[in-house]
C-alpha cells in the first residue's frame, strides 16, 4: 500500500483537529498541560483493542516505545502552548517547516536514508512554501509602531515560536523513533498501542499540580458546558483518526517524506482558515489583510508544487 493517500488523508484531518485545538486552548481549556493531560488520556481508548493486537515486544522495545510515547506529550503540550500564544496558522507552519529539517538531519545521520533530485527538490519546494506562512506580517498600525517604541504598551510576545521550535524537535525525535520501534517489530497496532501508554504514563506527572488538576476537573464538572465536552472529545477523536494514519504512513514509508508532505496539511490549514477569517474573524483570531492572502496564497502554490515534486 502507498503511503500518499493514507498521509494526505492524515494530514487533512489534522489541519481540521488543529483549528479546533486553537479554538479550545483560547476558549475552553486554557492550560496547554491540562489539555494535552486530556488528549493522551483520551487517545489510550485504544486500548480497548489490546486483547486482539498487543505483543510483548522485549523489554528493549517496551522501554522505547514508553519514552517515544513521552516525547509525543512533550510534543503535544509545547504545540498546545503556542498555540495559546500566537496564531493557528503561523504557530503550526512553523512546526510543519522546522520538523522535517531535524527528521533529514538525524535520518541521514542516524538511518543513512537517500533521496533522488526530484524529491530534494519537493523537500525544498514544501520548506520554502511554510516558511512563508511562518514569517508572515504582523498587521500594526502607524500608532500603534510609535507607542510600542515609547515603551507605552507592550510588544508582541515572540515566546511561542520559540515553544514551537522545541515542539518541531520533539515531533521529529518521536517520528524516528517510532520508525526505529516499528522496524523492530512486526506488528504496527501493537507497537502504537505501547507508545499510546508512555504518553498516558506521562501526562499523569501533571496532575502533581493543582492548577493542572483544576482546570482538567472544570472540564468535566457539571457546570461546564456539555458542548464544550463534545467538542473537545470529537477533536481529539478527530486527531487521533490523523495520528495514527500519519504514524501509519512512517511505517509504510520514509519519516522524512512523510515529515515533509506535511506542508499539505497547511495548505488544507489555509484553505480553512481563511474561509473562517471571512465567515468568523475573531474564532480563530487570525490576522487578515490582502497582503497575507496573497503570502498565502503562494504559499499554498508553492507547497503544490513540492508536493508534485515528491510524488512523480
């Protein structure tokens, strides 16, 4: 089976999950550890299916498959903070261009994979395609420029990409890792079902903290909204579907093809996000101007076009 398909269908799903996840981080749950506390528990219903597909892997491949499933949380809960801090688009751009940078670093390095001329070429054609849409402008008035430098109001935060840059590497070392893992072993449920578990084991580190534990029992009290509750359990049903799909492509193919055809995600992310900034500009708090739609716009060409480049 190809790998295309299952990830491009990955990817559309993940670009809809992650819209959502913007949505809730700005207006249901507010604490990036508590939400991705909610997701890795939420994404071990897998379990459920344990009798039928779990293998003891050796206690070599059990370890790594508990501290893979660890770095997907790291991963999960730094791209939940910044996308608290910045904006849908350009936070998950960001990590959609970076993580496959680290994956063809530490694949040459550690795996020794090689790529013919045209798919470089599609690698660099999707680089270049997100990184437009990472550096886009921020739209400030004239006023608003001159205040800022006269110390009257604050300037933008730029912590977010920082916190993505550390989410684009968690991302990367747990793909590679995953990769190694399934290499290793002959069932993909199986070892998926393991990792599943070292993110659930790790996220429970987070309710040492009350804060943490507060905001996740305020989800799930009767006082909260039961759409707020739908909403957060059908998008994490929603990215589950994707993840493991996308995890499904690195076991049928290469982690860094599959890292950079991510870039179709974002064009799928544009699409809907710019649909949204019509219909809704403040659900997803997007800046919009002509200016971004055109930079997005070549953006999306641009990641077509890479994406050509990869698949003939």
């Amino acid at each position: 089976m190809s790998w295309i398909p299952v990830a491009l269908s990955a990817y559309l799903l993940l670009a809809i999950a992650n819209l959502l996840d913007k949505f809730l981080v700005d207006n249901v749950i507010k604490n990036s550890r508590a939400y991705a506390f909610v997701a890795c528990i939420l994404g071990s219903i897998i379990f459920l299916v344990a009798p039928w597909f779990l293998e003891w892997p050796g206690w070599a491949y059990f370890g790594i498959n508990l501290l893979n499933g660890s770095i997907f949380a790291i991963a999960l809960w730094m791209l939940y903070e910044a996308l608290r801090r910045g904006e849908a688009s350009r936070i998950l751009v960001f990590i959609g261009g970076i993580t496959p940078v680290f994956s063809l670093f530490f694949s040459t390095l550690f795996f020794k994979e090689q790529f013919n001329y045209s798919q470089w070429l599609g690698i660099g054609a999707l680089l270049v395609g997100v990184f437009i849409i990472a550096f886009l402008p921020t739209e400030r008035s004239f006023l608003s420029r001159i205040l800022q430098k006269l110390k009257f109001v604050q300037s933008e935060k730029t912590g977010g990409l920082w916190i993505a840059l550390f989410s684009a590497f968690a991302y990367s070392v747990y793909f590679l890792g995953t990769k190694y893992a399934y290499a290793g072993q002959e069932s993909f449920v199986s070892a998926f079902i393991w990792t599943r578990l070292g993110a659930s084991l790790f996220v429970l580190l987070f309710l040492f903290n009350k804060k943490n534990r507060q905001a996740i029992a305020k989800l799930f009290t009767k006082s909260s909204p039961n759409n707020n509750k739908f909403l957060v359990i059908f998008n994490q049903g929603l990215g589950s579907i994707g993840f493991i799909l996308q995890n499904y492509a690195v076991f049928l193919g290469s982690v860094v093809l599959v890292n950079a055809l991510q870039g179709v995600q974002y064009a799928f992310l544009l699409v809907i996000s710019a649909v949204l900034a019509l219909m809704a500009p403040k659900l997803l708090k997007e800046t919009f101007s002509f200016r971004i739609i055109i930079q997005k716009t070549a953006a999306v060409l641009v990641i077509a076009l890479g994406f050509y480049f990869i698949t003939i």
